[in-house]
C-alpha cells in the first residue's frame, strides 16, 4: 500500500489506475535492481520511491509509441552529428 503520495494525488498526473499500478511496478522494480534514485529521499521501499518519483515528475509515463518516436528522435539526433 503507497501511503505518501497517495493513489488519489497520483491520479491528478496520471488518471487511470491501470497505469498508474503498471509505471509503478515498473520504476520499482528498476529501483530494487539497482537504479538511480531520482529524487532525494531517506525512504527505502521502492514502490514509495517510485511513487515519490512519478508524483515528482522525476519520472514521466509516456505511451509506448510515443517512447518509441523518442528513440527514433535520438538515434536520428546522434546519427546526424556523426555524419557533420
């Protein structure tokens, strides 16, 4: 159960719960297998820290096809500065 922030405060960045369930499982199991924090915080569960990220906005859930052109935006960015 996420105490701080609350499903409810998340729900103002993210409103379906789905999603909000999905990034959280997601982000803390980066968390648990090592990733950098990206917020300044003392908490050591997980899903809390990930749940402070989102609400943050440390974090950002975007849509997979959007995630995707996001890639393609960078691959295209660092192929162009090789050929120059």
């Amino acid at each position: 159960m996420i105490n701080k922030p609350s499903v409810e405060q998340l729900e103002k960045k993210i409103p379906v719960r789905f999603v909000i369930v999905n990034a959280l499982a997601k982000r803390s199991r980066e968390i648990a297998a090592g990733a950098r924090v990206r917020i300044e915080t003392n908490e050591k569960n997980p899903i809390t820290v990930a749940a402070m990220e989102i609400d943050s906005g440390a974090v950002r859930v975007v849509d997979e096809p959007v995630a995707e052109e996001l890639q393609e935006e960078e691959i295209i960015t660092e192929s162009e500065s090789v050929d120059e």
